[in-house]
C-alpha cells in the first residue's frame, strides 16, 4: 500500500499520515491541559486546520485563533485531542485523525 503525504503548504510536508500524526500528537502530549498552543506549534496546526476545512468544504464563521490540549467525554470513553477557541469566542474540538486523513494526498 502506498502511503498519503500531506503538503500543508506551510513548508511542512509528512511523507505519511503515520509520521504527520507522530508530529502533531507530539504538541499534544507535550503542551499541559488547557494550554493554548503557541509559536510554530500554532502556525502548524492552524494550517492544518484551514487545510481541512477546505478540503472538506467547511465554511469557517470565525476564524480559529488557538489551539489548546483538552479531555473529550463521551458514553465510555474519554480521550485527549486538541480543542479550538474562534475569534467570536466560541469553542470546538479537533480531530488530528480526521483532518489528517481528509488533506492526505
């Protein structure tokens, strides 16, 4: 199987959605709960995130402004991911594995 890089035309490029993976939960692991991503770490994952929103057509009413590590609940889980805080102060989580996936080439 061939594997998918990522281009987020940002200058940064992943040979694999593997490796592209292994970079960004880096950020995630290594920033505290809460803590909004800063610097590069920001700019990667704003690219990203404007990255996959439009690949899969989805229309930004604000625009994302930080990126901050975060415990998402559901019925019998619970996970870490990436929440998002917009401009207009409205707030979202972000899933690495979905915007990877979707802006794989």
């Amino acid at each position: 199987m061939v594997s998918k890089s990522i281009d987020l035309n940002n200058g940064l490029q992943f040979h694999s959605i593997s490796t592209g993976k292994a970079y960004f939960e880096k950020i995630l692991n290594d920033t505290p709960l809460g803590v909004e991503v800063a610097g590069s770490d920001l700019q990667d994952l704003n690219s990203l995130y404007e990255l996959y929103c439009k690949k899969t057509d989805w229309s930004l009413s604000s625009q994302p402004v930080a990126f901050f590590p975060m415990h998402e609940k559901g019925k019998g889980y619970t996970t870490k991911c990436f929440g998002v805080r917009f401009e207009d102060g409205s707030t979202n989580r972000f899933s690495l594995d979905k915007a990877l996936s979707a802006v794989a080439m």
